[in-house]
C-alpha cells in the first residue's frame, strides 16, 4: 500500500477546500461553517451528551437512550449526505488517480479515505462522542469499547451512505426512477407524525419497532458503550458485521456500474412540444424557452423536484393549515394559506432560480455569441420558471376548495392566487440577482447535493421559512387583517410584485450584459 | 480588395492585467487568415473581443465595414463563431443543440432540420443514442464546427478547430473552409498546428505576450517551395520563422 501517496492525496484533498475560501462568498461559508460546526458541537457536548448522560442515568435506561440517538444521527448523517450531497465527494475520480502510480486497491481505498475525512463527518462523530463522553461522566459509559465502537459506527455510516448513494444513483438512472425515489423519500419524511401517535396507542407496534431496533449498528455501538464483557463484545460484532455485509454490497456495486440509459433509436427526435409550450410566452421567446424546458428536463434534480412539487403542493397547503396553533375556519386557516400559496408560487423551481446558469457549464458562452441581446437567455430562464411556476399554482387552487376546513369562500381564490403569483414574482426576481451576483457552477449529473451559494440558500430558505411563520406571526398581531373581504389586496400585491419583477428583469439585464465574462467564467470554472 | 475585418487600436484589460494591448489588424475579404501565438499571448481574448464575447478595453472593430460591439445583432446573424471551449450544452443531443442554434441565427424550421440532418451525416455524426457529454472531443469539436456553420456565415472564426480531430475529420473540414472562401467569405482561424495553418491559410499574423502584433504577412511562397524574408534571414517554413518572432526556443533539460 503507497501509504504515502495516500496521505498526499488527502493533504491535496484539504488543500482544495482551503483554496476554495480564497473567494469572498467561500470566506463567508468558511466562516459560517466553522461557527455553526463550533455551535453546533458547544450545544452537544454541554447540553447533549452531558444532558443525555444524566437524563440516561436517571432513568436506568443508558442503552436505550444511547440507541435511540445514535439510530437518530446515524439515519440524519445518512439523509444528510444524500440530499445535501456532503461527505461523498471522493474529490479524486478513479480515472484522474490512474495517472499516479497507485494499484486498483490502493485507488479505491484513497476515494473512500478521502470521502470519509470530509468534514461533514466530524461533525457527526464529534457528536456521538460528546454523548459517550457525557454517559462517562455519569458513570455509563466505558470510554475504551465505546470509542472503538464509535470508530467502527463512523465507517458503516460512511459505507450505508455511499451504498444508499449508488442505489440511488442506478434508480435516478431509470426512467421514472428518480419520482420513485423522491416519493419515497418525502414517505419517510412524512411518516413520523402519523406513526408517533400510532405507536404512543399501539403498544406491539412499539416494542416490535424496539425489537428491530436490536439489530442495527446502533444497537450495537450502544451496546459497547454502556455494558461490559460478552454484550460489549456482541455489540461490536454487529458493527463489524454490518460494515462487511454493506461493504461487500458496495464493492460489487462498484464492480458492476449502472448502465446509461440509450434514449434513442437511431430517428432523430425533434421533441418540439417544449417549443410550443414556450410559444405560451409568445413567438419570440418560443425557441429560448423550449431550449430552458428540453435543458433543466434533461437533469435528475429537476425531474425529481418539479413533478413531486405537485402533490407537495397539496401537503404543504394541507400541512400548514392544520398545524397545532392554527385554528379551524376561515380566518384561522387562511393566515397559513396565504403563507403556503406563497411558496407553491415558487416551490417547483426555487433551488434553480436561484442559480439559473449555475448548471450551464461551457454552454453559458454559447448565449452570448447568438444573435441578440445576450441578456435574452437570462431573461427566458426565468419566464420559463414563470411558466412552470403557473402549473403549480393552478394545481394549488383547484387543491384547495377541497383542503379547506369548514365552507369554502370563493373570494379565497383570488386572494390566494394573488399570494402566490405575490410569491412567485418577489421569488424569481431576487432568482435575478442571487444568479448573476452570487452564481456557482454546480454538477449537472449530480442527482443530490447542494450545488448553491450561500446567498442563494439565504434566498431559498429564508423565503420558505418567513412564508412558513411570518403570516402566523402577523395573524396573531392582526388577526382582523386575515379575512376573505381583502381579497383584492393580494391581487394589488400581486401587481406590485409584477412591478418589481419587471424592473428587476430590466436592471438585471443590465447587469447581465456587465457580468457575462465573468459569468462564463465562473460557469467554465476558472472563476 | 475589401477588408473583412479590421481591428485598431484594439486593447483589453482584466484590472492590471494587460491581455491585448494596442492590436490593429487587417483581414481581406475571402482569406483564409492565420492568426497565430504562444499560449496566453492574447489570440482567444481578441477572437473574444471579435465576436462579442468580451468588451473591449479601448480601440475598435469593423467587420464586413459595419463597426462591431457586443450589440451588432445583424452583424452576429452575419458570424460564425467555434469557440475554444465549444460552448455546447452537453445534456442534449446533436441534433437537438444544432437546431436550436440554427433556430437562433434565424432559419426556419424546416430548413434547419434539413441542415442539421445534412451536417450530422457528413461530420459522421450519426450516433443519436449519445448526449453531447458522452461524445469524444473530436466529435464534440466537430458539432461545434457544425454550429459554427449551420446559419452560412460570411465570416468565420475558429479558435484551435483542428486539436483533437482525426485526419479524415481535418481533411473534410479543410476541404469545407477551401470551399468556403472561394465563394468570398472570410476565415479567420487560431491553431497551434503550424503545418495544417501553412497549408490551409494564405496569411498570418503572430501575436506575442500581451496581444502585440509581430508579423503580419503573406504565406502562400512557402507552398511554393519559396521563403519568407525576415530581419535579413530567409524562412521556408513557419514553425522557424515563429520560434525566431516569439522569442520561443527549445529549452535543454539535461535530465530528460
């Protein structure tokens, strides 16, 4: 084994992560990371593991206290690598590491070394020792078998994560594969509120779901942390065990590569309905927008995001207005639907309007050199989101004479389509400036991940998350505002966010045409 | 005869960074030009500044005797461009990026799927199962060659066309461009295959750190077995006569 060579690779793997926060937008999420990451352990290790030891304790149930939260990060550490893409980055293809004199073996283990040391998972292990060292300190906990079991917990996480990743991956692959798995992806995000009060009545149930629980890496880890002699042993076996089953399930996996799937056969397919469906938009915009459509269709991300945002739709508008604090008839319930109509007038799009070239690549130069103005393509993309963003509001508004507690009032419709396109318009035009003035040159193929820049992700979170609580918030100061009669206000809103959209998009463009080098640059990565 | 291109005075800045500095050029109208230089002396930034691409720092362009800048639209209908970096949207197909660019510089549908099956059948492009991401760069190269000339431009540019393409794909490309200038349009070519430009171009000119002109001249003697006379010494080749203008020379490592 180069040894060696391993170790450069891993020194050149953070010396990539340190040339990245060279940039002012990489200084600022270095910053933010560092300071969440230092947060984030604080609160454990004080609060946490000590919090969990003694609560632990107290109750004589070390094991099961320390199961139920190891199941929990490692479940949360797996979720979190696949969506957020962190923690999977082998930084190094297998076709660059051919180049140095490395053997077959000595490659895979480097990519599986170098994706392992990433530092997502130090925080993930910095807190399942701060919950070891908590039970220590109150005398649960043997420090020895349980940082080995730690140790070995850390690998099997890494080896689910990156087989869960392949899985994916091949499933993404398939047609209709990639709705599949986002479905079941939103199921298990879903699942818990129902199954809670499933379980808190069904007593078999729960201890059924306790007893499966005794097989899992967790289990073990728990195991070899609070007990003794042969269940410490047993413990550390189940990890071991685990680690080898999906390792070898990895390794073939890795063996035996998806196959691409052929999309034609040999017939030219001209697919000119995207063309006629950005006709919708007029003539002229037509061929631009058919090109945006047939572009963002073509990548997994979008065909998994935009199709569930259809039935998510219906969950959020049903979800926000039933939750607990929301009060049932149409004063209490419309406070939380113009919040969620908000977000359904952006939902289906938000992660790429936010980054709208970030996916270009070489292609970005392309727009500049046809024959118009060059900002035309940025203007496009957006009304292309524009026009997808209409289909989820229409599906929303027919969603929601259905959803509604108590009788519905027909002038909620009006109000509620003027909170969405409200919605829509502020959304896609801070999408303008997000992309030309924070833009980042994101992965394509990459099917998970999280491929935006830190002002982008202020825009797309902060905007789910002021919809979410800014309406309830401003219901309870004013509830008397909340009322169907001022339905009109929204569509005034409404207006007025037109208003700031069409400005945006004339200054953008403005920008756009100042910016382009430097676009490109940054989309061909050499910025 | 009437000047295709013509650059004065043209200069580009990145801050401090000089990329161009004080370049003035003249192509004739149905040349085959040669524009030549070390790496990173300017050749890419001025192709950029001529096609719209970059804004120039000072100086101006005239093409086809219209003033040009990132705005002449008609100009760009008039323009075929093959970038250095392609500029090709991998996730689609050939002919499905070749349509929409024909679509773009304005040609109707039916002459552009017309143009387009044409193109892919004699750039033997015809493999409709692969996504541009999944061609080779030859084949990537010679769908951006095919973008460059789906619209008949009046000018062409062509930044390195001819690295990564297999003599038969080079043979038929050359024998287009031959083709093209006869009918009086302009080609206006980077590469740093000396042999192919002498062979194909009539003139050159070689540029050297910062975008500054050295050489500007006729080449078609050398085809004749003649020579190009520089600062007293006779050159029957181009490779010596650049090596002697840009200052390049052969460094001996005594290790290798």
């Amino acid at each position: 084994m180069n040894l060696k060579l391993l170790a450069h690779l891993i020194r050149l793997r953070y010396r990539l992560i340190w040339a990245k926060s060279r940039s002012r937008s990489g200084r600022i999420a270095l910053f933010m990371a560092g300071y969440l990451l230092l947060l984030v352990a604080l609160a454990l290790v004080a609060a946490g593991g000590l919090g969990l030891g003694a609560m632990a304790v107290t109750a004589g149930k070390a094991t099961a206290t320390a199961t139920a939260v190891l199941c929990g990060l490692f479940l949360c550490a797996t979720v979190g690598t696949l969506i957020l893409g962190f923690g999977l980055n082998a930084t190094f293809a297998d076709g660059e590491m051919r180049r140095y004199p490395l053997r077959a073996r000595e490659r895979e283990v480097a990519r599986h070394l170098v994706a392992m040391l990433d530092p997502y998972w130090y925080l993930v292990v910095g807190i399942e020792f701060g919950l070891l060292i908590g039970l220590y300190l109150f005398g649960a906990a043997f420090l020895l078998t349980g940082a080995i079991a730690l140790g070995l917990l850390y690998v099997c996480n890494y080896v689910t994560a990156r087989l869960a990743g392949m899985v994916v991956e091949r499933m993404v692959a398939r047609r209709g594969g990639a709705t599949v798995l986002m479905a079941a992806i939103m199921a298990l995000g879903v699942a818990p509120p129902f199954l809670v009060p499933y379980l808190q009545t069904h007593a078999h149930g729960a201890s059924a779901a306790v007893a499966w629980l005794q097989w899992t890496p967790p289990y073990g880890a728990a195991l070899a942390m609070t007990q003794e002699g042969w269940p410490a042993l047993w413990g550390l076996a189940l990890i071991a065990g685990w680690t080898l089953g999906l390792g070898a399930a990895m390794v073939e996996l890795e063996r035996h590569p998806a196959r691409a799937r052929a999309a034609s056969s040999g017939k030219l397919d001209w697919g000119s309905g995207y063309e006629r469906a950005g006709a919708f938009l007029g003539p002229q915009n037509s061929i631009l927008i058919g090109h945006w459509l047939r572009f963002f269709w073509r990548n997994n991300r979008f065909r998994m995001m935009y199709p569930l945002s259809l039935p998510l739709v219906g969950l959020f508008i049903y979800g926000l207005t039933r939750q607990p604090g929301v009060s049932p008839g149409p004063h209490g319930d419309l406070a939380s639907a113009i919040g969620a109509f908000g977000i359904v007038g952006f939902i289906g799009t938000g992660q790429f309007a936010v980054n709208q070239f970030g996916y270009l690549g070489n292609g970005m130069r392309r727009y500049l050199l046809l024959p118009g103005d060059p900002a035309a393509a940025m203007r496009s993309c957006s009304y292309t989101f524009a026009l997808l963003n209409a289909v989820t509001i229409m599906v929303g508004l027919a969603i929601w004479p259905v959803v509604v507690r108590g009788r519905f009032d027909p002038r909620t419709l009006p109000l509620l389509a003027g909170c969405s396109l409200t919605g829509m318009f502020l959304y896609l035009a801070a999408g303008l400036w997000t992309s030309l003035l924070a833009a980042r040159r994101g992965n394509y193929y990459s099917s998970f991940g999280n491929d935006l820049s830190f002002a982008g992700n202020a825009v797309l979170i902060g905007a789910m998350m002021s919809l979410v609580f800014g309406p309830r918030i401003a219901a309870a100061y004013w509830p008397g505002a909340f009322r169907s009669e001022y339905w009109w206000v929204a569509l005034a809103a409404a207006a007025a966010a037109a208003g700031v959209y069409w400005v945006s998009l004339d200054l953008a463009s403005v920008c756009f045409r100042r910016r382009r080098e430097r676009l490109v640059a940054i989309m061909e990565g050499r910025a | 005869m009437d000047s295709a291109i013509v650059i004065r005075h043209l200069a580009k800045e990145y801050g401090a960074v000089v990329a161009v500095e004080d370049l003035s050029l003249t192509v004739p109208k149905g040349a085959m030009f040669g524009f030549l230089g070390p790496n990173g002396s300017g050749k890419s930034t001025t192709i950029g500044c001529l096609t719209g691409l970059l804004d120039p720092s000072g100086g101006e362009m005239e093409i086809l005797g219209e003033r040009f800048t990132a705005e002449s639209v008609g100009l760009k209908r008039r323009m075929g461009v093959m970038p250095e970096s392609l500029g090709l949207f991998e996730p689609l197909y050939a002919h499905e990026f070749l349509a929409f660019v024909g679509r773009m510089f304005g040609l109707d549908e039916t002459t552009t799927r017309a143009r387009v099956t044409e193109l892919l059948a004699a750039l033997e492009l015809t493999d409709s199962s692969k996504t541009l991401a999944e061609y080779s760069t030859g084949m990537r190269k010679r769908v951006a060659f095919a973008a460059a000339v789906i619209h008949a431009p009046e000018v062409l540019f062509l930044d390195e066309p001819f690295e990564s393409i297999d003599p038969a794909g080079v043979a038929l490309m050359k024998q287009w461009l031959r083709r093209f200038t006869e009918q009086g349009r302009t080609v206006f070519i980077t590469s740093h295959v000396l042999e192919t430009v002498e062979r194909l171009c009539g003139a050159v000119a070689i540029i050297t750190s910062p975008g500054k002109l050295v050489w500007q001249g006729d080449i078609t003697v050398l085809a004749a077995d003649g020579a190009i006379e520089y600062d007293g010494q006779q050159f029957r080749a181009l490779e010596p006569l650049f090596l002697r203008l840009t200052g390049e020379h052969y460094a001996d490592l005594k290790w290798l």
